[in-house]
C-alpha cells in the first residue's frame, strides 16, 4: 500500500499540472457591410498596428506636399509582404489613413479571417446584410458611401478568394 501512494500521488501532481494549450476558436460573428469597411482588419489602421498584427512587413515612405498647405509634407506608408501590400496616408498633423492596397496571399488577413483561399461561403457567411446573387460572379464588390471606401473580393474558378484590393478616398 506504501508502494502505491507515492507513485499515485507524482501522477496525481503531474496531471494537475498539465496545462492545455488548446486555442479556443470562437465562430466568426457576421458584421454589417458599412461596419466591415469602417474597420476591415478589426484594429486601428495605423501603421504601428499594421506592424504588430502582420509581423514581417517591410516599409517604404514616400513625402507628399499637403493639397491644402504647401509647406508641410504629408507621407505615404507602403506597408508590404510578398505580393501584398498596403498603403497608408498620414497627415503632417498625424492622422492615419487606409489608402487602399492588394492582397495577394493568405498572410495578410481581414475581419472575420477573409483571406486568400477562403471560400466564397466563407466570405458571404462574414456579412449580415449582403444582398442574394451578389457574389454569384467572379467578382464581389462592397462599398460604403459613409467611409468613402471599396473592396473587391475576386473568386477563381473554384470559388475561392484569389485576391482581394481595396481603396479608399483621402482629400
């Protein structure tokens, strides 16, 4: 009886120990047309959050004259990964915003993990108010009046998103 205790009690303390690393995954929620384009990745688009969600982009800035105030510069972001890229206008006062950009792999992904490859179920099933028939052609089109912005998913032949491009407007 001795014998047995401290064995059951090492195997006792080791499964109490275990420690699951299981990553729960909780289903992607649907989200109005407008609030997707409002919000497309589910964070802030600054360049800094762009860096910390998509680790690995590499960077390229480009200085634009301000339309409205010739002697300050405003600069442009080209954040970019293998074929995909995105851009991002910053003012001289520091505001930040999506310029547009093309997504061409699958590591750069969208709200409710829209990504190269996903299916076209897949993406109809991420919005609650997408029109029936709209995504019946190679091509999805969304827009938003409010946000000034578009985005396109295109399917191949078997229905999967080949590429994804956006653009928005920034005076």
């Amino acid at each position: 009886m001795k014998r047995l205790i401290l064995p059951l009690a090492l195997i006792l303390a080791l499964a109490a120990c275990n420690v699951s690393n299981k990553v729960v995954e909780t289903p992607a929620q649907p989200v109005a047309i407008e609030d997707f384009l409002h919000e497309p990745f589910g964070f802030s688009e600054t360049v800094r959050n762009f860096h910390e969600n998509f680790p690995g982009l590499k960077e390229t800035r480009v200085l634009r004259k301000n339309a409205h105030n010739p002697e300050k510069s405003d600069t442009i972001y080209k954040l970019y990964s293998r074929k995909s890229s995105v851009m991002i206008y910053k003012t001289h006062f520091n505001r930040e915003m999506l310029l547009g950009g093309v997504i061409l792999d699958n590591r750069i992904k969208l709200r409710n993990g829209i990504t190269v490859g996903a299916s076209r179920e897949q993406v109809q099933q991420a919005f609650s108010n997408l029109p029936t028939g709209s995504s019946s052609t190679d091509t999805l089109k969304i827009s938003s009046e409010a946000d000034l912005r578009t985005l396109k998913f295109v399917f191949d032949a078997k229905g999967k998103v080949k590429r994804i491009s956006f653009s928005g407007y920034v005076d």
